[in-house]
C-alpha cells in the first residue's frame, strides 16, 4: 500500500508541476507572439494578467467545491481539460 501512495504522490507532484510550469512559458515567448499575431506587447500582457487574475479567483473556489470527490478522479479530470485545451490551441 505505501509504494502506491508514493507513486501517487510522485505522480501528482509531476502533474502539478508540468501544469504550473506551462503557465510560465508565455514570458519567454512575448515577443514572437506580439510578431507572429501583430498585437501589442501590452495587450498579450493584459491578457496574461487577466488570465492570472482568473487562476488566482478560480482556484479556490474549485478546490472548496470538490472536496467531497477522490482527487486522483478531480485530477485526471482536470488533466483531461489541461491536454484537450492544449490540443485545440495548437498550430
């Protein structure tokens, strides 16, 4: 049983990491963006801190929602959404 709670815990620790990881990509890519799609450094920043904004609001209240749920479900699930929407914003 305790081999499996760790490789859960590794797990999840990964997933979390590579999700939140991903979130600060942008940054580095500024630049191009604002080249690639003609807008303004400012707007894609506005849209990163509107962004942020919603994360940061929207967090909270997933998590009180979702307390009576196994996380390793709420987990795949959301995982599910974070590569679906990674699919549909692909080039």
């Amino acid at each position: 049983m305790k081999k499996k709670i760790n490789l859960q815990c590794i797990l999840l620790t990964f997933l979390t990491f590579t999700m939140g990881l991903s979130q600060f990509i942008i940054i580095g890519i500024i630049n191009n963006l604002s080249t690639d799609f003609r807008v303004s450094i400012a707007n894609i920043g506005a849209l990163v801190t509107i962004f942020a904004i919603v994360y940061a609001v929207a967090t909270p209240i997933i998590n009180l929602s979702i307390g009576s749920i196994a996380l390793h479900k709420v987990m795949l699930f959301l995982l599910l959404i974070f590569s679906f929407g990674n699919l549909l914003t692909r080039a």
